[in-house]
C-alpha cells in the first residue's frame, strides 16, 4: 500500500471511529425510558452533544409571542428591538435549561417559541414574559405631601394602572421629583422619578439559597460602569432607605450602612424557583417591551412516536431495497456503493450529533433524499466504468475514467441542490429549515462517501492485483 492511500485510510477510519465515537450518546440515551430521561433532562444530565427530537416527534408545547410595540423606546428600530427580544429570550431559556428550544422571528412583531417536551409551559411563559426592568431608586416617605399621597392611594379601589403605574390624579399629590409605587409585601413607597443605576449595568446574576431572612435572595454583581454609579449613589445617601426597584414593584427596601460598589443582594419572600428565574431574566436582561402570549398549543407525544415508527420503518424498508438492488445489478460494484452509503448515514447523523441538531420530520425526509443523491452519485461513476470496460480498458484505467468523468455531472447535479438547500434555510422557517439542514449536510457527506471512500477501496483492490471487477 503507498503512503498516499494509507494516509487516506487512515483519515477514513478516525472519521468513522470518531462518528461512532459521537453516535453513541444517542444510543446511551435514547434506549432509557422515557420517565428515566425526563428524570435525567430535569436534573440537566442529559448529554451536549446529540440528536435532539423536534416538537413534531417529541410532543411538547408551542407558544406564539407578540411584542408590544407601542412600548418601545422612539431611539429603537422595530428590526432591532425584534433581533434583541428573540436572543434576551433565547439567553433566558438557554439558562432555564430547557433543551432543543427553536425560537423564531415570524412577521413584523411576533416571534414563535417551540418548547420540545414540555407539556406544561407555564414556567416558561412566566419566565419568557417577564419585561425584567431593575432599577435603584431612593425612597422618601418621611413627608407630610409622601403621606398624603400614600392616604390618597389606599383610599381608592384601583389605583394603578395596567402597567403598574399610579393614576394621574393621585401622582400629582406625590412631591415633585417623586413618584410612588407597589411593595412586592404590601403597603406602597415614594420613590425618585429617575433611576440612574438599572439592570443594564449588571454584569451577573445568582441565587444564594439562604440569605438573611432565610429565604433565597438574588446576588448581583455590577460592571465598572455601573459600580461607579452605584457607589455615587450610595455614598450620597447614606442613612437611607434604597428601593430595589423590578418592573414598577419594589422587591425590598434596606437601609443604605456605607457606600456600596461591586455587590448587592434582592432579598424578599422569594421561593428557589422565583429567585432562580429573577437571576436568569437579569443575566439575560430586560426586554425592550413587554411581550404576550396570543397563541398557545400542547401537542401530545403520540403523533410523534407514530411519526417516529413510521419514518423509521418506511426508511429502513427503502434502505434494504436499495442495498439490494445495488448489490444484485452492479454485483462488486453495488457492494462497494452500499458501503459508501452506510457511511453515508453514519457520518450523517455523527454530524447532527456533534452540532446538537434537532431532528424533526421534514428533516427525516431531508436526510433520505440526500441518500437517494448518494446512490445517484455512486451509479453515474459505476455506469462510466461499465462505458470504459466495454472498450477493453484495463482496470485501472476503467476507475480512474470512471471518476473522472463522472465527476462534472456529480458535483453539478449536488451543488445546485445545496443552493436550493440554502435558500430554503434561509428563507424557509421551522420544518421548512430543518429539511434543509439536514439536506444539506447529507448532500456534502455524499460527495465524501460517493467519491472519496469508494475510490479508496477501488484502489485498496488494486493493491491485491485484481485484474477484473464485477460491474
């Protein structure tokens, strides 16, 4: 064997074992039962890198969002606030640990969330809605116009209005400067109209399981920007209340003891589940307005494993016919070209595994046509050689023509399908994507498998001075 084809071989065998190497996890974790792997998916012990299961084959919820643009700062685009609503909700779901979520821009305003597995959405959506604006305001209720304003408020039936502001007509009792708003405990503070430190000036965000009054509080941590506001604004009002300040409801209010730079705490009657949701949504940050749930679907598992069963069976049916057929018509050659397709579909799903791809219906189809173009490839290079044997060619002529003339018609007819593949990825959404995907994946491994390893094993025949091979 020369050196060239043992490097070649050797390339082919680390791709095939690392493919193996990274199918596996799938094997490992799919052949669990499903209570044991939802177990293992709440406790966030489920493997990195692996095939997922689309909401069509998994079950799971799907939710459609509206952004409500009559919110949004004039100084922000629409394109834009959209582009950093769909990765705030991106970042905040991520850190929930919900897997294999696919989040969507669709038309001018709404955004679509498919939450595979999840069949109850609620904490999701809680956590997806949350606008998340902290702010650092000084409380001043020690005077006789505060009070007024406080009496005037507990006196009316609803005083606030649908985004948690106070009605016109009690906030112009409130001192100039001032405005009031909720206790997340109860009872209402005034508090500074402006904030000059906000969520915006955080760096990051953590539970700490149990704080002072033995219920979990969040840590925050500023950013040198931010620390150097904070520390103005608590070295400024020493001996008073500072009100921390999420979407218009004071969470707590301490007493500021010395002036205060890097860390802080947001202390409260928080449960572990609303603290670890208020770290999450400040780590990701406030959305630029607020967002609401205007369509809400749960699709049960069912349909998915009869897809599933199916899909499957109908690809394994077609998969036997084809093997045979190649193997009984082009008898050597057939064989060499089955081979070339196992790897095909091994290198496959290897490479969907490594990207954590999610597999949904459309993209079973996706991957059996790129099968099919495999096939295709392997019998214009085997109808070549049967072209170049009938005119007495030796051997190894027969396969070096046979590729290369071939070659043309094989990368023409896979390239133009890639391009077709890559319009519909870019402009398609959710199915239409996943089929291109994995399309496209298929169709490059193919040009691998179709060319590269069986001309490798043509040339392994020739070193064992084969004279003759059936086509």
């Amino acid at each position: 064997m020369s050196n060239k084809l043992a490097v070649k071989w050797g390339l082919i065998i680390a791709i095939l074992l690392g493919s193996l190497y990274l199918i596996y996890p799938n094997y490992k974790w799919y052949s669990k039962p499903l209570a044991e792997r939802e177990t293992l998916d709440t406790l966030g012990e489920r493997p990195k890198r692996m095939l997922n299961l689309g909401l069509d084959l998994r079950g799971g919820s799907s939710l459609l969002l509206e952004l409500d643009v009559s919110k949004l700062s004039a100084k922000e685009p629409l394109n834009e606030a959209m582009a950093r609503a769909v990765e705030i909700i991106r970042n905040r779901i991520d850190q929930y640990g919900l897997a294999e979520t696919q989040i969507t821009r669709q038309g001018d305003k709404w955004i679509m969330v498919q939450l595979p597995g999840v069949s109850n959405p609620q904490r999701a959506e809680e956590l997806i809605g949350k606008t998340a604006m902290l702010e650092f305001r000084i409380v001043k209720n020690d005077t006789s116009a505060a009070q007024k304003a406080i009496e005037k408020l507990e006196a009316t039936d609803k005083p606030f209005d649908d985004n948690g502001l106070v009605l016109p007509e009690i906030a112009k009792l409130v001192p100039e400067g001032y405005q009031i708003m909720r206790n997340k405990d109860g009872g209402y503070s005034v508090v500074t109209a402006t904030a000059t430190v906000t969520g915006a000036d955080l760096e990051n965000a953590r539970v700490v399981m149990m704080g002072e009054n033995g219920y979990p509080e969040v840590s925050f941590t500023f950013n040198a920007e931010g620390s150097k506001k904070f520390g103005q604004l608590t070295g400024s009002n020493i001996g008073k209340q500072l009100a921390i300040v999420l979407d218009n409801t004071v969470q707590s209010a301490p007493v500021v003891q010395s002036r205060i730079t890097k860390d802080g705490r947001i202390s409260g009657t928080f449960t572990p589940e609303e603290a670890r949701s208020l770290s999450i949504v400040l780590k990701a940050g406030a959305l630029p307005a607020p967002v609401k749930v205007i369509e809400k679907k749960t699709i049960g598992p069912t349909l998915g494993e009869d897809s599933i069963k199916s899909g499957l069976s109908a690809s394994l049916y077609a998969f036997i016919v084809i093997l045979l057929f190649m193997a009984v018509y082009y008898k050597a050659a057939g064989v060499i070209a089955d081979i070339a397709l196992l790897l095909n579909f091994v290198f496959t799903v290897a490479i969907m595994s490594y990207f954590s791809a999610t597999l949904t219906l459309p993209g079973i189809a996706g991957m059996i046509l790129s099968l099919a173009m495999a096939i295709d490839a392997n019998v214009l290079i085997i109808e070549r050689m049967r072209e170049e044997k009938a005119l007495g060619k030796p051997v190894y002529e027969i396969i070096n023509l046979g590729y290369d003339k071939a070659w043309s018609a094989i990368f023409d007819s896979n390239i133009t399908t890639i391009i077709v593949g890559a319009c519909l990825l870019q402009f398609g959404t959710g199915p239409v994507k996943g089929f291109a995907v994995t399309l496209i994946i298929g169709l490059v491994v193919s040009l691998f498998t179709a060319v590269f390893v069986t001309r490798a094993i043509y040339e392994l025949l020739l070193t064992t001075n084969t004279k003759e091979i059936s086509l």
